[in-house]
C-alpha cells in the first residue's frame, strides 16, 4: 500500500512509537522479562507487524487471547514464546501443542483436553495455570487449586505437559490503592508457593498488567504483561497521561473530507435532527461512522481536527459516516480530518473520544473496523 495515497480513512500506525513504549515499559519493570500482548488484531493496531516490533524492541513473549490469534502469529512466522489464555472446550489444543504455544489452564477439563492433544501429539504442552485471586474471570479458585495442581504435575511426570508457569489476572490494578489489589497479590503469593512447595518449577510467575506495570513494582514478578500501554495509551487516565508514563500513542486516525456545503440557519443534520444548524453555516461530511468503529455513543459530542480547528460530531454518528459544523469555514474537499491521534499537532487522542463516549481508550482503539486499512510506517528500527 502507497503509504501517502489519499484514502477515505486510514489508521496509521508508527511502529517506532511502538518499539519506544515497548522500551520504556520494560525500564519499568528492569528485572522481569516483558510480554506484549497482542490480542485483538493488537488492539486494532495490526498483530503480525506490531508483534515483531516489540520483539525488535526487547520483549522475549507475546500474549493473545485466542489460541487463533496465536496460530495466526506462528503461521506468519513468528517466533519465540507465545502465550494464549481463553480456551473452550475442542479448541485447537493439538494444533496449539504442535506450535510450541504456552497454553493457559483454569480447571480440569482443560488439562484433560491439553493432556489428550499432547498425547496425540507425542510432544509435551507447555501449560500455564491460571489462580482466580479475585478477578472472577477464568482461573482456578482456590479451593480447586490443589487438585489441578496435582493433576497437573501426574501429567508433567507423565511427560505430556511442561508446567511453565503460574499467573493470575488484577481486577483494579489500574486503581492504584484498591485493597483488591493487596489482596490478590497476598494469595497469588500464596497459590504459587502451595505449588511449588509440591513440586512445580515455573519458568515464570506473572499477574502484573499494564497498569501493575507502571505502578506497582513489587507485582512484577519474573514477567510483566503488557497489554494497552504498547500501543501508547494509559491504562489509568485518572493518574497519568501517556506522556507521565513516557509513552507516545501509537495509532492515528483520520478520514478525508467527502464534501463541503452550505446550509441555512435552522436545518437539520443526519437522522433524527438531533442537530439543527442555529445559523446559516458550513457542513463537512466525514466519510466513517459505526461500520467503521467510529461510537454511536460520541454522536454530538466526538471531537475532530479539521483545517487546524477542533470541531464536534454534529447529530448523530451513521452507519458510514457523520457531519461535523465548520462554522463557516470552507476546507477543501480531501482535507484530512483526524480523529485522534498522539495530540501532536492539537488533535484529540484516544482518551478524548473516550470520555465523549463515555467509554474506554482501549475501546476506541480495539473497535476501529477492518474497512478501515492499517498503514504502518517506520517499520525500520533505527540504528
């Protein structure tokens, strides 16, 4: 793809940006060795191009969701540990033991089905056992742990699984102070020394997050994984910018202007005039709406930068498109209308149309649509 070409909307992606964070994350956490996580297509930002940055950046794992996500990787070349965690019953396991995949295990049925696919297999799985310190989610609580854990290791002495780690999951790390965090780091210490009291040698240990991560030292462990704060974006608004954390966004979105037109005071702008021009004025018609990742809920209030001006969501976001009031202003068709971005050059970043949304950064960024085409430049490292 012609990296300059004008598209109706691109989501450029700086994969410099992202190397940067992947270093500055892991001088956070100097002694543990770094996971970026790249579920979600990495968060939007395109898997396979943003996996390999971060392993040229430093980080020795990658982490996925999906035991597909994670095929994905190794079909593309990929090499090195990766992790996926969110399995259900048939899923690919013999495929996923057969591609040197680190499999997560929260419960029994799972190591039943890892044991039979390693069998099948005639190789060892690499199996993770994921404790429930609180979070609710997947993970063994703790009343089964030590019969998981027994089986665990049955199998391991069998030669079907390698137990290569212990790791659990924050449910408010990035509210720094919860006791919910205290709290799960006091059992996650305790699961993983009953575990190793009875025989289990884990290559690493592992429950910080990105916001554990940044600010929470003694959580790190032997791996930190790092999942929203790769791509630039705080996992804790609330205490810290990207820049307090000396991270740079990574994603920009932007869209060509379709059309520049003049209206009278008192017309109404997109479904059910929820707009109405109080003036004679100026509409721009940006061409990406919810199809394309662009919330519903931001309808009215999402900020764009169009020729230099902030400008707001005029009615309501479309399916392929929404209207913005340029106030009398008169850009060109063509002129580039961005998003959000890293707020450089004055426009919004992710977290902006997050509290237009009343949402996340990590939403924004993640529900960006595959009409939309992800342009990744500087693929090169420097130096």
């Amino acid at each position: 793809m012609n990296e300059t070409a004008p598209l109706r909307a691109r989501a450029e992606i700086d994969l410099a940006a992202l190397r940067a964070n992947v270093r500055t994350l892991r001088a956070h956490a100097p002694s543990a060795a770094l996971m970026a996580v790249v579920k979600s297509d990495a968060y939007g930002h395109g898997a396979v191009p943003c996996a390999r940055a971060a392993l040229e950046a430093g980080a020795t794992w990658l982490g996925t969701a999906t035991p597909e996500e994670a095929l994905a990787l190794r079909a593309a070349g990929i090499p090195g540990r990766v992790m996926c965690w969110l399995w259900t019953p048939g899923g690919p396991w013999r495929e996923a033991v057969e591609a040197d995949l680190d499999v997560s295990v929260s419960g029994m049925w799972a190591l039943r089905e890892v044991v039979a696919a390693a069998t099948a297999a005639g190789v060892p799985a690499r199996v993770q056992l994921k404790a429930d310190t609180g979070l609710g989610r997947s993970g063994c609580q703790p009343a089964d742990w030590p019969e998981l854990v027994t089986e665990a290791l049955r199998a391991e002495a069998g030669g079907r699984v390698r137990i290569t780690g212990l790791w659990s999951h924050f449910a408010c790390a990035d509210e720094p102070g919860h006791p919910s965090v205290r709290a799960q780091l006091t059992l996650f210490r305790e699961m993983v020394a009953y575990a190793e009291e009875r025989g289990v040698r884990p290559e690493v240990r592992h429950i910080a997050n990105s916001p554990a991560t940044l600010t929470l030292p003694e959580s790190h462990f032997d791996l930190v994984r790092t999942g929203i704060a790769v791509y630039g974006i705080s996992p804790s608004p609330e205490i810290g910018t990207p820049a307090d954390f000396g991270l740079r966004p990574v994603m920009t979105l932007s869209a060509s202007l379709a059309l520049v037109k003049h209206v009278p005071g008192g017309h109404g702008v997109s479904y059910g005039h929820h707009y109405v021009t109080p003036v004679p004025t100026t509409l721009g018609l940006i061409p990406v709406g919810y199809a394309d990742g662009i919330p519903r809920h931001a309808s009215g209030t999402g900020p764009v930068l169009v020729g230099g001006k902030w400008r707001t969501v005029a009615g309501r976001v479309a399916m392929d498109q929404f209207v913005v009031d340029l106030g009398g202003d008169e850009p060109e068709p063509g002129t580039e209308a961005v998003l959000f971005g890293p707020g450089d050059r004055g426009e919004p970043t992710a977290e902006d149309w997050a509290r237009a949304a009343g949402t996340i950064a990590y939403e924004i960024v993640t529900r960006i649509g595959t009409r939309v085409p992800r342009v990744h430049v500087n693929r090169e490292q420097d130096g």
